[in-house]
C-alpha cells in the first residue's frame, strides 16, 4: 500500500505479526532506473522482514527488465508487479489497474520480469543490462549498507500479479484467464473494479469464480478485499478455495491480525482444537504505537514525521476515548511528543520499558 507499507510498518508487523509474507510500497521501475531517493528509499529493508516482495508498477516493459535484475541483486524474496493500483496517477498513465484493458502489454510486463529474473540467475551482471552507471553504484552502495546477508547462489525468484476483477465492469474469467497464459507463480486478485476503488463491497463471488480458472494450473490464487478478522479470513477461504489471502487495511494499527494466522488454518481445516486468537490490550497497543513512532525516527531518513501521524491514528481505535487520543496524536511531530500523550492517558512513564 503507496505511503503504507514503508520499512517501518514492515519491521513492526514482522515482529508483532510474523506473515507468511510481506510487501514493499509499490515503486515506479522508470524511478528505480533513475536512480531517484525516494525509490531507493522504498527499497530498503533488513533481514527481520523475510520474505519480502518488492512491488513494481509501470508500462514500459524494459524498465522492467532491468528492474528484475536490481530486485534480484538486492537479495528480494520475489518481485510483484502492481495491475491493481486505482489511482488517477497511477493508471492515467497506463500502470496499475489500467493494464486491465491492455492485456498484451500486460502479458509482455509479465515475461519482462520473468526473464529479468531468469537471466539473473544465469549469471547476467546488472552492469551489462543497461543501467546507468550511477544505478549501478546505488545497487552496490545498498547492499554494503545492508545487514542482509547476500545469496551466494543465484536463483529464479517468485514473480506475482496483484490485479482487480476488471477495470469499469467484472470481467475476471476473461482477464485471469489471459494472465494464466503467461503463467506467474502467485495472482492476488482485489474484489473490486478499478472504476470503485475502495467503494462499495469487495465481490469474493466473483474471486471465486477466478479461483476455480486458476486452481485448474499451477498458479496460486489470493483474494484480497474486506478482511478485517481472521474468522472472515476462514469463511472466505472455505468458500472461495482461494489458495490464501492478503491482508491490507485490516493490518492497519493491528499488526497482531498475523498473529491468528495459525488459528485461521485449523479453523479451516474444521479442527475443533483450534484455540480463539489473543486479545491486545491497550496498554500494549499503546507500547507497540510509541516503538512503531521511533523505530520510524531511527531510519533517518529524511521523511518528516507527519508520514507516520497516520499509523498512530490507527492504533487508537476501539477503546473509550479514542477519539481524544487520535485527535492528540494527529498533532504530534516526534516519538517525544508520541510518549507524552500517552503518559497522559495512561498516567504510566515510558510504555516502551
């Protein structure tokens, strides 16, 4: 999710969470090939949290070539390439969910990748694909910086799609169908068009159907769309026979949704056993939110603390006074002022000891 799932929420779900899998925030191949500091910004990450994707969108099935080679040398776990983003400027300019209604440059992105990452693990050098030079030395500077240790062997990672099911009417049978063609690991379908971006209620019929076509290959299927709890992760599992799900805002300020996963499987699978997921207190809500503000600062990054205003937000929903909170929290500018606010509610110093 674009100004969501930057290096610090990532750190905070993998360690409160602990998914099955994660992904960065959607990045422009075109920015990745200039070499811009806000891509490169989005493409760091350490060890904690494995595995992790690099989500790419674009139109330009070269830029996503080289791009393939980059998210290999980086030491990624897979790369997934956005065809579900609604955004006017994202698919005004023919990426995201615009692809929908170009399926032969869909299917060429898609190859794109899939021979980025091949021709990487048959030993292609990223300085022979192209790239500037200065891309180049970015890619290097990077992975001396990182505390991820690097492969010492080269293998063909994971390519996915993350679609919806049409752009202004369902159309899935047809459009799956077409990506199936070029056969990527992993397609995670969004139950809603692109003409209702978030509106109305996502369509898991409809992922149904979809899934039914994919289960017929290779191809794992995700549906994604309104999943909030993990017994609605179960329901839709055991009506869709999707091969999993992904979870977005239902992680928001909640990054212990992950933690039930193990129940959601043994829900599915009907076992009687299964204990019910454990309830977070607010007082540990609140412990989580003041380490999420200053694992943020630590980054150093140059992003202004107002990005992570949102996340605090989050965490202060479902409990009396919330509201007070988040109102006090939208006014915050460090992990100092973060710590007072709570202080004042709780009446407790420093919740992060």
């Amino acid at each position: 999710m674009d100004g969501v799932t930057d290096a610090a929420f990532r750190f905070i779900v993998a360690r409160y969470g602990k998914p099955d899998v994660q992904c960065t925030e959607f990045i422009n191949v075109e920015e990745i090939c200039r070499g811009t500091a806000s891509a490169w910004r989005q493409l760091r990450f350490v060890e904690r949290e494995r595995p992790i994707l690099a989500q790419i969108y674009g139109a330009d099935p070269d830029k996503f070539y080289q791009v393939a080679h980059v998210l290999c040398a980086l030491g990624f776990d897979g790369v997934d390439i956005n065809m579900g983003c609604p955004a006017k400027g994202v698919s005004g300019r023919g990426c995201g969910a615009a692809l929908i209604k170009n399926p032969p440059l869909a299917r060429e992105i898609i190859r794109a990748v899939q021979a980025g990452v091949r021709d990487w693990a048959c030993g292609h050098a990223i300085a022979t694909i192209g790239l500037r030079p200065s891309v180049v030395e970015q890619v290097q500077m990077l992975l001396s910086a990182t505390s991820a240790p690097q492969r010492e062997h080269r293998r063909i990672l994971p390519v996915s799609v993350k679609t919806r099911l049409g752009y202004d009417t369902v159309v899935i049978e047809d459009w799956v169908t077409t990506l199936l063609e070029e056969r990527p690991d992993v397609i995670a379908i969004h139950g809603r068009t692109l003409a209702q971006k978030y509106r109305g209620q996502a369509d898991w019929d409809a992922i149904r159907r979809a899934a039914k076509l994919v289960r017929e290959t290779s191809t794992l299927v995700l549906g994604n769309g309104d999943l909030g709890e993990m017994s609605e992760v179960v329901q839709r599992v055991r009506e869709t026979h999707v091969h999993g799900v992904l979870i977005g805002r239902g992680a928001l300020g909640n990054p212990w949704i992950f933690r039930a996963k193990a129940w959601a499987r043994r829900q599915s699978a009907m076992l009687a056993d299964a204990p019910s997921p454990l309830e977070v207190s607010v007082r540990d809500r609140f412990h989580v939110a003041l380490e999420h503000a200053r694992y943020f600062e630590s980054l150093g990054e140059g992003v202004q603390f107002v990005a992570m205003r949102k996340h605090l937000g989050w965490y202060c929903r479902g409990f009396p006074g919330a509201a007070e909170v988040r109102a006090a929290m939208f006014k915050t500018a460090s992990s100092r002022d973060v710590a007072r606010v709570l202080e004042a509610v709780t009446g407790a110093r420093d919740l992060s000891t």
